[in-house]
C-alpha cells in the first residue's frame, strides 16, 4: 500500500523526474520514500539540481548551507510541505 501524491507532491515528482530525467513515472514516486539512497537515489549534485529548480518555479531560495535541508529532502511529502510553507504568492 502506498501514499497517494497531493497535488504539489505530484508537481513536484514531475519536476523531480523532469530535471534529472529520471527513468520513473512521477506518479510511481511515493511521498513518504527517501529521496536519498534506497528511495529514489538521488546524490548531493541531483539535490543541487532539484533546489534551483524548486528556486526557479518557486521563487525562493534552498541554500546549500541551511541545517535544515537533511529533513527538507528526506522524502517528496518533507520537500512539498517545505515548499508550501515557503513560496511566493506570485
């Protein structure tokens, strides 16, 4: 049994496999997997990748020296519910 995507998790799958060209449909990444190792596999560098790309739709900034970015990556539902709290309104 796995976690249904919400709407930003399943925009945010489609950028994550987008931006890294996963070979992964968005809608296979379960929201609670961890985006490092085991889960998707994703490296420091995809992560890098997948920050500027949140940045750029988003329109705010994942900075490579916030202590919090352990959690924010930790799964799609951490990474959605950061960028919830934190876009702009624009």
């Amino acid at each position: 049994m796995t976690a249904a995507q919400s709407p930003l998790e399943a925009e945010l799958a489609v950028l994550l496999v987008e931006a890294l060209n996963l070979e992964v449909a968005p809608a296979e990444i379960v929201p609670t997997a961890p985006l490092y190792g085991e889960g998707l596999g994703l490296d420091s560098i995809d992560i890098l990748e997948v920050a500027l790309e949140v940045s750029r739709k988003y329109g705010f900034q994942l900075r490579s020296d916030d202590e919090r970015n352990q959690q924010i990556f930790e799964s799609l539902r951490t990474l959605a519910a950061h960028v919830a709290e934190h876009r702009s309104a624009a």
